[in-house]
C-alpha cells in the first residue's frame, strides 16, 4: 500500500457519478455539419490551411501549429468547407473565434493514416512534431500541447509520470468510462509517454469511488511490461488537480509559479493517454473525443463524438434536453461554465455537457456581507486566503491581491462552495486575474511603442545632421566654384532657372492629369466619395490661389 | 555672554562642515524619479498632455512643473498609480481632456495618394509606405494616438475602436443583479 | 538593567509618545497613508531622534552646563536640524521615491514636536547618556509602531466598503481615536 500525503483544504460536493456512468460509451453517428475551432489549446491559435469551397478528407490537417506553443486542428470527416470565419464556440465569454465550418459529404473517407507502430526506433524529435502534427493536447480540460509536456529539458529529469485518472468534478465520468472500458489502448498510450520521459515510476491516481475503473487497470496494468502503480486516492475535489495529484501521490509540494517538472513529475490526464494510443497505434489524429451528457436529459451517458461536434446535436444525441431545462454547463459545476450558444461545437477541451434544471441547479442565492469566518481558507487546497484576495479583488487593489498570491488560486471554487454568505469569490479572482494580465499586455505595448520612438526621436536626428552636412559640403563646394570662375556664372544660372521653370511647369502639368492609384474598379459609392474628396481639394487649391493673388 | 556666542558659533561650524562634505558625499547625479513615472505612462506619444510624447511629460511631472492628470490615454487608472507613486492625492482628468476606448488607425487603401505625411508624423514609425505608394499600418504598433489624422491631405485615415476578441477578452466585475422583494 | 529594561518598555507603550503624550501628530496624520511610506518615515524619524537625544545630552551636560541653560532649546533645535538636514541628503541619495513620497514632511521632522519633546523631556527628567539615548530610542520605537500600525489600518480600509461621508480624513480620526483609547490599556503594564 502506497503512503499517501492528503492535501489540504478541499470538498466533497455531491457526486452525481450514478447517472452517466452506468451506459457503456455510445459512437455518435455521422452528423451533417461539424465546426472545429482554431483556438482549441493553450497558446497559438492554429493557423487555417484550407479555404471555402476546399473538400478535405477525414483527419486531413485543416490548421498548422502556430509557434512552439500551438498544435494542429484537424477534418473530423469528408467533406466540403463552408466557411472560414468567427463562429460561436465553447468559452464563458460567449464571443465568436475563427472556426471552420465542414459539410459532411456522407462517404467519411480518411487520409491514408501513417501509423506509428515503429516509435521505439525513431527519433524523439521527430516523434514529438508527428504527435503536433497530429494535434495532440491535453483533454483534461487545460488542454497544453502535449508535444510539449514530452519533451524532458536536458537538465530537469523527470522520474515520476503521473496519470490523472481522479475525475473529481462531479458528474463527470468520461475519463471512468474509458478507463473501464479501454483500459488496454490507455495503457499503451502510457508506455509512449514513459519511454519519452524516461519515467522510472507510473502512478494512475483513481479516485476511490471509481472501483470498476480501478480493476480494470489494475488487470491490465500486469501485462504492461513497465513499472506501473494504480492508486486509489480518497474521494474528496479537489484531487484531480495536477498541483493536489502530485502532492497526494508523492508528497512533493509544487513551489509557487513552477511547473510540475521543476519538481521532477509529469501529469497526463487518461483521455490523453488514450488519443495518444490512437495516434501511435493508427496515426489518427485527435479528431474524436468522450464526453459525458447528463444533467437534465433523458439519457445521460458517455458519447464518443468527433471534435467540431455542435453541442445542440449533442445533447440530442443523449435523449435530448427534458421539460424545465434552464441551461447548460460546459465543465463540471465547480469549475464548468454556462454555455451562451448551443451551436457552439464540441472542443478538445470540453469534457462534459451538463444540461442545468432549476431543482438540481438553483440559482445562487443572494450574495450577503463577508463574516470573516475563515471557511474558505480552510477549504483552499492551495493555502491561499480567499477572503483576503476578495478583499482586495473587489476594491480593485490588484498589487496586493497579487501580494497576497493571487496567481497560485487554482480557481477550484471550494471557497465559494463553502461560502455561507454565498459570495461569488471565485468571478473575483479570475476578474482580478485577467484585468493583471490585462495590464501586462499594456506595459509590454507601452514599452515596445517607447523602443520605437526612441529609435524615431534618433532616427530624425540622424536625417537631420545628415541634411545638414550635405548641405554645409554643398556650400563649400559652390563657394569655391564661385571663387573660381565669377565670371562665368550668369549666364550660367540664368540657363539653370530656365531648366527649373520648364521643370516646374511640366510638374504641374502631370500634376493635373495625375489620376489616384488603385481607383479602378472601385464600387460607386467609394467612386462617389473620392469624386467628393477631389472636388473638396480643388476648392482648396482655388482658394489658396486667391489669396496668393490678393497678397500679390 | 561670550562664552554662549562662541559655543553657539563653533557648533554652528562644525554642523555646516558636516552638511557640506554630506551635500558632496551623497550627491543626486540624476532623478530615476522620471522613469518611474515614464514606466507608468502609456508611451502613447499622443501629446496631448501638451508635452512632445511621454518622456517630457514624465520629466515635467518629475520637476513639479505639470500636474498628473494631464494624460488622456492612461486614463483614470494611469491618475491613480501616478498618484500613489508620488504620494499625492489622485483628481479627474484635466478638463477637456477624456479618455477614450483604445483604438488604432486604419488607412483607407482606396483613398491613400502616397504622400508620406502621416509617415513622418507617426511617433512610433508604425506606418509603412513610401512616395506614391499606397501607405498601411502596422496595427501591432499604432498606440492610437491619433497624430496621423490632421496631416492627412486626403482624409483617409480613420481610427477604429479594438472589439474584444476572446484572447483579450477579460472577466466582468462580479455585478450582483438586484431583485425586487416583492411585486406590488 | 532592569530600570534600563522597564525605560525603554515604559517609553514604547505607556508613556507613547503619540497616543498618551499626543506629540508628533502632524505626521501621524499626514504620512500614514501607505504602509511603505510609514516605515521609511518611521525609521528616518528613529533615526533623527536616537542620534538627536545622545546628542543633546551630550551639548547640555559638556557643552552648556547649568548657567547656560538658557541655550537648550536654541542648541537643540541647530543640532536636530543638522541631523534631520543630513537625513534628508542620504535618502534623497538612496531613495528618490520615498523622498518624494515623504515631501515636507521630511524636513518637517526638525519642527516635529516629538524629536524636540524627547531630549528635553529626558533633561527634565535628569537622565544619564545611557538612559537618554534609551528613552530617544523608546520614544522613537513608540512613534514608528504607532505610525506603522495606523498605516497598516488605513491602508485596509482604503479597500473597505465605508459609507462615502466617513471616507478619507473621518475615518482616519475615528480610527485614531480607538487607537489611542487602545493604547490606554497598556497604562498598568508598569508602575
């Protein structure tokens, strides 16, 4: 029996696992329109390789990774792209972003998959821009390029790889499904990442109310052929972070702003694991994923359904939404969010669709005056004080929020679970946190534009000195031309003002037939506005004419 | 009485000794003060604090010689961090002057006749082009400062306003909906 | 020792210069808006006061005597004035901002009620060097802790929901007042 190290803080929430996780998981059926989002991962947002009226094929590459911290996005199926263009997508802001939008053309014909069966032989390098090539992400729900997290820095070892297999949100059983029912496929996509690793241990962290899924690792983990150690790990949210995983299983604490890897361990969530197997076994790109639908719908259960999937297609997929419905969550209920637009399609990082009803998801109460119980900080797993930040997030005091080390919240929401003067604490700091980011963004522009006009204030100074100097040679010159030669000189200059006066003259002349550029084929009612515009200017000219002759 | 005027003098002297080597010892080369406050101001290089761009205004503030609430593009926030950094009380922007939302300048491509004015008025070489040639942008770069605009002979500059995208997109203020008690 | 102990003890809390003698009230008010401030203030002020009362003591006993006793104040006020001039050179050097920050209330140290109030109180009270440069030490101690505590506080209630006519200044007096009734509980803690 492992040693476990119960992190601090946390809650154990109703878990509503019963109603998804008793049906084996279902294969959505081919849907007549798929929209697949750019920005489907932390970073870059791909960048779109195909246009309106291109046909792709199923798993053919439909946005390239966009900078080191990007990764692809890929066709669900055949088909013929509709449009390029911001479409609503998943996100608590409900704004629209670049997606593609794909007409399925019913063959679902794939791409030739090049399978990656010879990994062991190729090159790490190599073997990590297939796994980008082929859009692999976390599908936690942080959804980080897992190129990335493959790749172990020459100086950091990384000894420990942990598989977060905890699923503490309720109501979500995706990853438990899986883990059931893939144990196999999952454990395969494991032995990629500890090779890539070089990981000397494995621990799968199973919550403990998961015993099916526990067995079924734990049978196939006997045949794995690789150090490998299934957990289980007492039920209580939040144990699926990777910050309380990794300090549950080691007992290694995360310093404030490191990475996991600064302390030696890696952790993939199952599903990752799994489109990783997929990706090795088959070469299939990430264009498929398990998400549970349950809440307020006839059917709850685990559905297999491609990336690009709308959400509204979804839910009728599970039975669709029963009478009373009052919304839908995207996420778990502690950290999900509500969902503005049902069209908004089915995205690597979505995990669950929660269709809310007013009896299992009353609307929050009225939030009452903070008492100073302290029950938030007992409830943090990150050892923060949530009153102290809310303090500071609602007066705005954004320098003493981050004193108080605003940016190691989680954003778990056990503080406003726990709440009993039920504040949203939670909105404030993630309001808090984007306004800081916010700021950053500003003083990274504003000293950009400050190098930049530096460099202008040097630059006309420079243009200047040099016009200068030209100048004092010219003078130079001319003065000893003239000392030279005063004879000569009228006649001469007289010739030069007659050049000047022609040149001037034919100046004009082409000045009046000059015709703006780049004016054909213009619409008429941009024609009718430069025909404006040019009138206004000979207005001008006009006037400036006259009162050159009343000065005259 | 004598006694007194030379106790009174000699301590007068050796004080003043120690000031003058102190007022040598510890000599201000110069004031670090500025670029704190110029780290604060946007660097939008608007001008219209009614210095010539940021580094002035900042060197302005620094001598007393002008107040701070004199930069439209900071706005309310940029009053208030200037105030905390000086210890002063934090005032409304100075009359007439407002902020607005950021935005950044667009050339309309249809209309643009090459004349490399607004190239030379931009503060921060954001605009690209050369004589005759159509001039465009560079969005990443333009702070909004509007200085483009009135060189112009063809008025086909115009400002538009950033929409929030979802990379930019912030959470709101927690705004609490108020809820009558009772319908009459 | 213990006399020396119970002095210094007496001068911070009891006998605080602030809350029970109400001296140096002009820049408890005027600079404890921030708590950086208030320290930087706090430790030029113990610094001036530490090194003003040896010296004083130093310019009564050697220098003036009793017969020119008639010179205390005159000489007090030169040598505090110097001290505080020399301060405000080496922050000025060391710190532009919190220089700035402390504005006039920098050289206002030497008209300050509590630096002067110190070395001639521990004349009044005939004290040995030692315990002279104790009690400028103490009172200086009492002055900071005091200064930085009620930085402290208002610097949360500048994030407090206080109703709009008690912000600023009010509640700064109304917090002041409490303070001071506070530290009236320390009068028992020595004879």
């Amino acid at each position: 029996m492992r040693k476990l190290y119960p992190f601090p803080g946390g809650v154990h929430p109703p878990e509503h696992k019963s109603e998804s996780n008793g049906r084996p998981i279902a294969q959505a059926p081919l849907l007549p329109r798929y929209v697949v989002p750019l920005r489907q991962h932390i970073g870059n947002p791909a960048k779109p390789v195909v246009k309106v009226g291109d046909r792709v094929l199923k798993g053919q590459m439909i946005g390239q990774p966009d900078g080191y911290v990007s990764t692809a996005v890929h066709a669900p199926t055949s088909g013929r792209v509709v449009a390029v263009a911001p479409q609503p997508v998943p996100h608590p802001s409900g704004i629209a972003d670049l997606a593609i939008a794909i007409e399925a053309d019913g063959e679902d014909r794939a791409i030739e998959y090049q399978p990656l069966l010879d990994w062991r032989s190729m090159d790490p390098s190599t073997l990590r821009n297939r796994i980008r090539d082929l859009g692999l992400a976390g599908l936690g729900g942080a959804v980080f390029p897992s190129y990335i997290k493959l790749n172990p820095k020459a100086a950091a070892r990384i000894p420990t790889l942990i598989l977060n297999g905890a699923e503490c949100e309720p109501w979500i059983t995706c990853d438990d499904r899986l883990m059931r029912e893939r144990p196999h496929d999952i454990l395969r996509g494991i032995a990629v990442m500890q090779a890539l690793l070089h990981a000397e241990e494995v621990l799968v962290g199973i919550e403990d109310n998961k015993p099916e899924a526990m067995a079924a690792m734990q049978a196939a983990a006997e045949h794995c052929g690789f150090p490998l150690e299934v957990v289980a790990v007492p039920t209580q949210y939040p144990a699926g972070g990777g910050k309380q995983l990794t300090y549950l299983l080691t007992g290694k604490e995360t310093p404030s702003g490191a990475l996991s890897t600064d302390i030696g361990v890696q952790v993939f969530n199952i599903g990752t694991a799994y489109s990783l197997y997929r990706a090795i076994e088959f070469g299939e790109p990430v264009i498929s994923r398990v998400v549970t639908v349950t809440g307020h719908v006839a059917e709850p259960q685990n559905i297999e359904v491609r990336i690009g999937t709308p959400i509204a297609d979804l839910i009728r997929l599970a039975g669709g939404e029963l009478a009373g419905a009052s919304g839908r969550l995207i996420g778990g209920p502690m950290m999900g969010f509500d969902l503005r637009d049902d069209a908004a399609p089915v995205t690597k990082s979505v995990n669950c669709v929660i269709v809310k009803n007013p009896i299992l998801f009353p609307p929050p109460p009225p939030p009452m005056p903070c008492i100073r119980c302290g029950e938030c900080a007992r409830a943090c797993p990150a050892l923060l004080q949530p009153f102290e930040l809310y303090w500071y997030a609602k007066a705005r005091d954004f320098g003493k929020a981050q004193g108080y080390q605003l940016f190691d919240c989680i954003e778990c929401g056990c503080c406003s679970y726990v709440c009993p003067s039920h504040i949203p604490l939670v909105d404030y700091f993630r309001y808090g946190k984007s306004e800081i980011w916010a700021r950053e963004r500003e003083m990274q522009a504003a000293e950009q534009a400050r190098k930049r006009h530096e460099f202008h204030l040097f630059r006309e100074e420079r243009e200047k000195q040099e016009k200068a100097d030209k100048l004092a040679a010219k003078a130079a010159e001319r003065l000893k031309q003239g000392a030279a030669a005063p004879a000569t000189a009228d006649p001469e200059a007289e010739r030069k003002k007659a050049i000047l006066q022609a040149a001037i003259e034919r100046a004009q002349k082409a000045k009046a037939n000059i015709q703006p550029r780049n004016v054909d084929n213009v619409p008429p009612d941009v024609q009718h506005e430069i025909a404006e515009i040019e009138a206004r200017r000979a207005r001008l000219r006009e006037a400036a004419h006259a009162q050159d002759e009343d000065k005259a | 009485m004598i006694t007194a005027i030379l106790i009174m003098a000699g301590g007068g002297l050796l004080l003043g000794a120690v000031l003058g080597w102190a007022s040598v010892r510890y000599r201000v080369q110069e004031d670090p003060l500025v670029e704190k406050i110029d780290a604060i101001l946007p660097q939008t290089q608007c001008g219209q604090c009614g210095f010539p761009g940021c580094k002035p205004y900042a060197e302005a503030i620094a001598k007393g010689e002008a107040d701070i609430n004199r930069c439209p593009p900071g706005g309310e926030d940029g009053v208030k961090r200037l105030a905390e950094l000086l210890g002063v009380d934090p005032k409304p922007l100075d009359e007439g002057l407002e902020h607005k939302p950021k935005a950044v300048a667009v050339i309309d491509e249809n209309l643009c006749i090459g004349c490399t004015l607004c190239i030379q008025a931009c503060p921060v070489d954001a605009i690209v082009g050369a004589a005759k040639q159509m001039h465009v942008i560079i969005a990443d770069q333009c702070t909004g400062c509007e200085l483009c605009l009135p060189p112009c002979p063809v008025e086909c500059i115009h400002m538009e306003v950033i929409r929030e995208d979802i990379s930019r997109w912030k959470w709101r203020y927690p705004v609490i909906p108020l809820h009558p008690v009772r319908q009459a | 020792m213990q006399d020396y102990l119970l002095l210094l003890i007496g001068t911070v809390f009891v006998n605080n210069i602030v809350m029970s003698k109400i001296l140096g009230l002009c820049p408890f008010m005027g600079v404890s808006r921030k708590l950086e401030t208030s320290l930087g203030l706090g430790a030029a002020t113990a610094f001036v006061l530490t090194l003003a009362s040896g010296a004083s003591y130093i310019i009564d006993t050697y220098l003036l005597g009793p017969e020119l006793g008639y010179l205390r104040t005159l000489s007090f006020i030169v040598t505090i004035a110097a001290i505080v001039g020399f301060t405000e050179m080496f922050i000025k050097k060391t710190s532009p901002v919190l220089f700035r920050v402390l504005g006039i209330y920098l050289p206002l140290i030497t008209t300050n009620c509590a630096v002067l109030g110190i070395p001639l109180l521990s004349v009044m009270q005939g004290y040995n060097f030692v315990e002279a440069l104790l009690f400028g030490l103490g009172g200086a101690l009492g002055f900071s802790l005091v200064l930085i505590l009620f930085a402290a506080m208002r610097e949360r209630l500048e994030a407090a929901d206080v109703p709009p006519v008690f912000r600023g200044t009010s509640i700064a007096m109304v917090t002041a007042g409490l303070m001071s009734l506070a530290f009236l509980g320390f009068s028992g803690l020595i004879k």
